[in-house]
C-alpha cells in the first residue's frame, strides 16, 4: 500500500551476467525486477498533478 500517485517499474536489463550471489546463484538480465513508488517526475508540467516535492 503507498500513497504516492506514480510508479517506476526496475526490469533488471542492464544487470551483468557475470553477477553471482555467495550461494553461487547467478544474477543476470531480467532475473528480478523492482516496483519503486513515487510522485510524478513531471507532476510540475502537468496542471492539477502533484509536484515531485512536498
């Protein structure tokens, strides 16, 4: 649950193959993703937005 209007959405792309966890367990591209919420990057543009600082 969150009260901020937006989200950024993380797909993992730019993660190295070569990234290994200590279990031995391989990291690499697209092996997880991240769901970041915030306001609006643009809300100041957008009239009626929040703005991106409280």
């Amino acid at each position: 649950m969150t009260t901020e209007p937006g989200m950024l959405f993380y797909a993992g792309y730019f993660t190295s193959d070569e990234l290994k966890r200590e279990s031995g367990a391989q990291f690499g591209r697209y092996r997880g993703f991240c769901c970041e919420t915030n306001r609006y990057p643009n809300g100041p543009n957008i009239q009626g937005s929040l703005g991106s600082l409280t």
